[in-house]
C-alpha cells in the first residue's frame, strides 16, 4: 500500500466517521423533539381535567 492510498483511506474513514456522527445528533434531535411533544401534549391532557 502506497503512501497515497493510506492517505486515501484515512480521508474515506474520516468522512464516514463524520457522517454517521452527523446521523446520530440529528437523530438525537429528532428524539428529544418527540418527547417534548409528548410532555406538552401530557400537559394539555392534565390541564383539561
């Protein structure tokens, strides 16, 4: 393996890693969004009784 292809690799795992690190925050999000929306709708729910 040349130099070049190592380069070449590291640079592929480095997008990859950054990538998936990218997919979970945003999945992250996504789930802290639904439990806000859940909280609120408990909210209403108890508000109304």
């Amino acid at each position: 393996m040349t130099n070049n292809n190592l380069d070449n690799s590291t640079d592929w795992a480095k997008q990859a890693y950054a990538q998936l690190k990218q997919k979970q925050e945003q999945q992250k999000k996504q789930e802290q969004q639904k439990l806000e929306q859940q909280k609120q709708e408990q909210q209403k729910k108890s508000n109304k009784s």
